[in-house]
C-alpha cells in the first residue's frame, strides 16, 4: 500500500504519523508559491492550526503502541519544526519584498491624470473686480439675495408706480408660511446690489468706500447679453466734498486695471432714481460699445434719509455687471455660455 494514501479508519494507524510527517515537504514547496501575506496566514491554519493533520497526529502519539511512539512523535516534531520556521521566514520575505518595492516607488512618475476642478470665470473676473476696489482702499460687504421691496425699491426712490419697476422684472416671493399676507412686508428676489447701500447707511456713519458684490435676479427673457441671473458689485463712496470727478477717476483706475490701458471707455448720461446725475459706462468691443454698469452721484434725498447733512457730504455709487465685464475679458459672445455647466467652455479658464 502507498504510504502517503490516506489511511481511512476511525482510528490512527501506526502508519498514520510518519505519512503526515511526509506530507509535509509538498506543503513547504506550496508555502514557496505563495506571495500574499493572508495566504500564508490560511496555509498556517491549513498546516499548523489545531485541526490540522499534523496537530490531530501529535495528540494522537499516545494511541501508539509504546515501540512506535518515539520514532513518530520525533518525525511528527520535526515536521512541525520545518513546517513553523518555513512559515515565518516566508512571511518575513514578503515582508522585505514589500519595503523593497516601496522603495523603488518613483511617486513623482507621472500617471494618468487626475481631473482637476478649478474657479468659474464669474468667480475669477468677481475676485478681480474685489481686488481692483480693495487695492482703492474700499471695503467688502455682502447682503441677502431675498429682500423686502423696502430696500430693493422704497428706500432707492422707486416707489410702487415708479416706471423703473418695469425696467428690472422682479421675481417676486410668497410670504413665509404662516405669515398674515396682508400684513407681512413684500418679499423678492433682489434685482440689484443696490439695497446694499441703504443696508449699510442705516447702520453706519461716513466716511465709506463699500464694494458689495453678489447675485441678482431679473425676470426676463435670456439672450446673447441678458439672464435672468445676473452677479452684480455694488460701489459706495460718501465723505465730505465727493465730487463727480471722483466717481470718473475712481472707475477709470478700475478699467485701467481690469482692461489695461488701452481699452476705452465711454461715460453717458443715464437716468437711476437714486442718483443725481446718473451715468451709464461702456467698454469698447471688436463688437462694439458694451455697457458694463451704471453709477452717480447718491440723491441728496436719500442721503438725508439715513441722517446725514446732504450739505456736507456727498457719494458716489456704481453698479457693475460682472458677466458682462468676463465677456469682455475673455472675448465671450454669449452670456449665457456661463451658466450651461458645459464642461468644454469652463475647463478654458
Ligand atoms: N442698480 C443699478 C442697476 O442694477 C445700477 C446702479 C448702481 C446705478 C448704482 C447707479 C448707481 O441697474
């Protein structure tokens, strides 16, 4: 009979030991192939482990007839022996190989690579315009994009029958819920940055040099040069003996900055409630005049409204369309480019 034949009996054989101690050079050379440490570690329970063949042999030893046992138990120990060192000395192979490997890793190889996110042009041109007044001395403010009629219109001198209402198509708000409709003040989705103004002169005293920049929505039809979304920055100036002149010389260094010097621009007069004179400003395009925002001088009124003499100061205020300024930067045709999420036209910038 083949010694290394499995011997089927319920009980040990005296064969049984010296044919499992055999076994156990066909299980080192299956430990040689093996290269992944959870291998090694099933292989270990496999060979060495408390139901292994070898460790139901050894507590067996004492069944054997008493001449047989010495020999057994010593091939059955040296088994084990080979079968424990051959284990950990693989391990530590693995190990080695794996520093080794580490080692020779170039991290700076390139590889295939990875999708980068980056800013959006509005954002880009926005920190650029930020930048612009903030190196001018002006500081940033923000304001909610949801305001009452208050700001957005009463306090800006355009009153509920006022024509410039239909100039700037709001979108208007359903009170919050629970609130008694005919009590609660309207709500809208701000059609410009302008009731920043009012905002921050009813809490603070002049001087100021204010820059609010932000969203604001009209509903309109879209086109080549109108959303419905559109980021607006806010300008406010108000100290003692502001002129005209200052306004002109304040948005010019911020052309001359945002353009560079050779781009010109174009002052007219405009009509905005809120100011007196009123201005429009355009940048000269292959396409022509593009107006980029409107601007004046702050009403007298309003000043007096928050407090202040209208005798002894003045301002200026400005209101620029940031995606119109980003067209013009870039040479974009279509405002409307900006916010289609198409990742061709955004990875450009
Ligand atoms: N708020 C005006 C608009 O959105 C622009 C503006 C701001 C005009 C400040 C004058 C002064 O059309």
């Amino acid at each position: 009979m083949d010694p290394l034949e499995p011997v089927v009996t319920p009980s040990q054989t005296p064969a049984e030991p010296l044919r499992v101690a055999a076994e156990s050079s066909s299980a080192l050379e299956e430990l040689a192939t093996l290269d992944r440490e959870p291998d090694v570690e099933a292989w270990r329970v496999r060979w060495l482990g408390r139901r292994s063949q070898l460790a139901l042999a050894l507590r067996g030893l004492g069944r054997l007839p008493a001449s047989e046992r010495a020999a057994a138990g010593r091939a059955l120990n040296q088994a084990k022996k080979e079968l424990t060192e051959g284990c950990r000395n693989r391990l530590a192979e693995l190990r080695e190989q794996a520093t080794r490997r580490l080692g020779a890793l170039d991290v700076s190889l390139p590889g295939r690579p990875l999708p980068r996110g980056g800013l959006h042009p509005i954002t880009l041109t926005e920190r650029a315009v930020v930048a612009a007044f903030a190196a001018m001395g002006f500081h940033v403010i923000e304001g909610p994009e949801v305001e009452l009629d208050y700001y957005n219109f009463e306090a800006l001198r355009i009153p509920a029958d006022h024509p410039a209402r239909d100039a700037m198509d709001t979108f208007w708000l359903a009170p919050p819920e629970g609130a008694d409709a005919r009590r609660s003040r309207p709500l809208l989705l701000r059609t410009h940055t302008s009731p920043n103004q009012i905002r921050f002169m009813e809490a603070n005293d002049p001087p100021i040099r204010l820059i609010a920049p932000g969203r604001t929505y009209r509903n309109e039809a879209t086109d080549a040069t109108h959303e419905w979304m559109i980021t607006q920055t806010e300008v406010l100036a108000v100290d003692r003996g502001l002129t005209l002149a200052h306004l002109k010389g304040t948005l010019y260094e911020f052309a001359r900055r945002l353009f560079g010097e050779d781009r010109e621009i174009r002052f007219r007069c405009d009509y905005f409630p809120f100011v007196e004179p009123g201005v429009e400003v355009s940048v000269s395009s292959p396409g022509g005049w593009i107006e980029i925002l409107g601007a004046g001088m702050v009403h007298p009124e309003i000043l007096a409204r928050m407090g202040y003499d209208p005798e002894a100061y003045t301002g200026f205020a400005a209101g620029l369309g940031v995606e119109r300024i980003a067209m013009l930067r870039h040479g974009i045709r279509d405002i409307r480019r900006f916010y289609e999420n198409d990742l061709r036209f955004l990875r450009q910038f």
